[in-house]
C-alpha cells in the first residue's frame, strides 16, 4: 500500500503521539509498504521549532525508508488564542501543499489532535478518492472544554462542526480505548465505523532493565535510594504541585527520592513550590534523549500517573503502556471511573489512589516503599499484561489490516 500519516507531531519530538506515528509508519515500511508523512517542523514539547529547522518553510527528509514532509507551524510558547489559531492555520494551509508534492495515496491514516487538520485531509480525500481513516488519540473538543481551554460558544460550535465534519468525512474511526467508543456512540457515530485498536509499547524496547550502573541513578545520587518517578507532560490536566505535597509528607523517610522528569518551563514552575513547601526530597529534571528512556524508567521504583478530578473520563495516557512495560509498579492518581484506572486495574500492574489527593498519594507511596515483594509483584504483572496486550507487532497486524480492509 501507499501510505499517507498526517500527524502533527513526528521523530524527534521525544513524548506523546511522536513516538508512536514514528514508530507505526516505520513498522509499516519493514512490511512492504510505502510510507510518507505530512507533519510539522519538530516543536513538541518546547513550544518552539527546534534550532536545525528554523527559518525553513518545507524540509523533506527520508528516515528509515519513510519518507517525511515537514511544513512551517507558527508557534510561541505564550498560551493564548491567538497563538493556537495561527499555529492551527499555518499547518492546515502549508501542509497541503506538501501532501500535493507526492505520488497519490492508497490510504490516508489522520491522526487527532488537532481538529482543523481534518479539512486539508478531507480535500486530498476528495481530490484522490482515497478513504481517511480518522485515528482519534483524544476527543476534541470535549477534552479541551472539560477543562476550561476552550469557553467562547462561537469557538465551541466552530469545533463541534469541525469533530462531526472529520467524523462524517473517515471511512473508518480507529480509538484508542472503550472509552472513546462510548462517547462516539453517544454522538450517533456509526458502530460500524468504530475500530478500537489500543496505543502500544515496544516491548522489545522499553523492558526491565537492573538498576546496577545505572547511569540516571548514578547521575542523580539515586544509588541506595526508593525511587517514585514521574516522566512527561506537566500542563493543566497533570496536579505535579500534589506528588510534591506528597513527598513533604513522606520527609521522614531518608531513602526516598521523588523525580519528576518534564519540559523546563513546567519544572522552573516546580522548583518555586517546592522552595515555598521547604520539600527537600524532591529532584526536577528536564526531558531525557528518548534512546536512554528504558534506562531512566528502569532507575525507578514506582512509576507515576497523574490526572486532576475533573479530567474527562475517556483520557487514556499514553505513558501507561510505557510504565507497564518497564516492569515497575505504577501509582496511578486519577479518577476511579475513569479509563486510565480502569487500564490499571486490568493490569493489575499498580494501585489507583484519588486524584488530587496528597494524603492518599503519600499513604500508597509508603505502603509500595514497605513492601518490596508487592513492589515486585506489580512491577511483573504489568510487564506481563503490556506483553500480552499492548505488544506492538499484533497491533501493527490490526493496523495493517484495517488499512487494507479500505482499498
């Protein structure tokens, strides 16, 4: 088949849908296929273009046998509506461009966020005759109001017209978990549309690995020490502030360490609250190169999942699949009706305490710092479960063949 990814986000952004597009559109070239990418300069997640892409408006680029056409996004790191339409704008309209520079399409695999992407999408699908399908990696714009991010009721309809119009325009809606069944069926999408097919994990990549010279121990003054690490996105969804609390409750123990590993705007954010709590326990470090993150997971002891109350129920990180697979427990902070605990308990690879709540938090670390055979026990579990059902090849092989189910 020939192949056409448009995704935002593509190798080298080091977290949240990067690895994953780069890691399906390669699988999909050692099959046979011919793969080519539309996406954006990398920005993700500095909110800037990195150095060796700025000043360019298009940069094509082959990387193992994919080929990748990148497009000029406007982006700043200041948050404000104005800054999220141009960034929205100059990707809709200069990536067109770059999809017209390229032999036809078989398939087009359009991955959300964001929304707006789904018209240039829908006009190659229309030029082409080639089916879209839409892989939804979260529900806009439900997530985005749930949260508040998105209040103006003319932006409200102007995004709900832009969900029902990428939804009416794919062939197939591939969703990450039961969740986002559940809501798409709520919005009359059709059952028949709806693929569900979960995000994976390298288990080959990510694994257990001894904490023996382990470099990000070694680097840390980790040696000896209880590790709860916390790696990846710190933005309104994600409570740090009450992993920080937790740990001023647990001062009284000398070998624990607390990590948080995050972008450096979030972590200078950080670094002020523990200043004010007087927390001593607790260590701030910036993103990682993704080649050495099954070592820094394999540093850890308990793995971290945060999510604020008011998350909406369908979120489903990505880092799960991740923790599960590196073998250590996981201490998952989020809503008990939510789809993240329920990927937790299924797992049986961590315990689900309630979100935002400093005190449970610290009783849960406590208990897993006690019980070094739970810790253990956890930690096997989850490696099991991520084998079983997160394995990335059986996933490829579904991918594979609802790709193929369209021509």
């Amino acid at each position: 088949m020939r192949i056409l990814i448009y995704s935002y986000n593509y190798h080298p952004e080091p977290i949240g849908i990067a690895p994953l597009m780069t890691e399906l559109a390669e699988g999909l070239v050692k099959r046979g296929h011919t793969v080519r990418v539309i996406t954006a300069m990398p920005w993700y997640p500095n909110s800037e273009i990195a150095q060796e892409y700025q000043g360019k408006l298009y940069v094509t680029e082959d990387r193992n046998g994919v080929k990748i056409q990148r497009s000029f996004v406007w982006i700043r790191r200041k948050r404000s509506f104005r800054n999220r339409a141009l960034f929205e704008i100059s990707f809709v309209c200069l990536s067109l461009f770059q999809v017209l520079k390229g032999s036809r399409p078989d398939v087009i695999f359009l991955t959300i966020p964001g929304l707006p992407v789904c018209v240039p999408a829908a006009i190659i699908s229309w030029l082409y005759r080639t089916p879209i399908v839409l892989n939804l990696q979260d529900i806009l714009p439900d997530a985005a109001i749930h949260v508040d991010l998105i209040r103006n009721p003319k932006m409200i309809s102007l995004f709900r017209w832009l969900e029902n119009f990428a939804y009416k325009t794919a062939r197939k809606i591939s969703v990450i978990s039961d969740g986002f069944t559940e809501n798409l069926l709520e919005k009359k999408v059709p059952k028949e549309k709806i693929v569900e097919i979960p995000n994976w994990v390298d288990v080959n990549f990510i694994k257990p690995l001894n904490q023996e010279d382990n470099y990000f121990r070694r680097e840390n003054n980790l040696d000896g020490k209880f590790v709860v690490l916390y790696s990846g996105n710190i933005a309104l969804t994600q409570p740090l502030e009450i992993l920080i609390d937790a740990a001023a409750l647990l001062s009284h123990i000398d070998d624990l360490a607390i990590v948080i590993v995050g972008k450096q705007e979030a972590l200078e954010r950080l670094n002020r609250y523990c200043y004010r709590k007087k927390v001593t326990n607790v260590i701030l470090k910036p993103f990682q190169p993704r080649h050495k993150l099954p070592e820094m997971l394999a540093a850890a002891n308990v793995g971290m999942v945060m999510q604020k109350h008011n998350v909406i129920s369908f979120n489903m990180p990505s880092k799960i699949q991740v923790l599960l697979a590196s073998g250590r427990a996981i201490i998952a902070s989020v809503p008990a009706d939510g789809t993240a605990a329920r990927a937790i308990r299924k797992s049986e690879g961590g315990l689900v305490v309630p979100p935002e709540d400093s005190q449970a938090l610290a009783k849960a670390i406590e208990q897993l710092y006690l019980n070094p055979d739970l810790v253990k026990s956890l930690g096997g579990k989850g490696r099991q479960y991520a084998e079983k059902v997160y394995n990335f090849e059986p996933i490829l092989d579904r991918y594979e063949d609802l790709l193929s189910s369209l021509l």
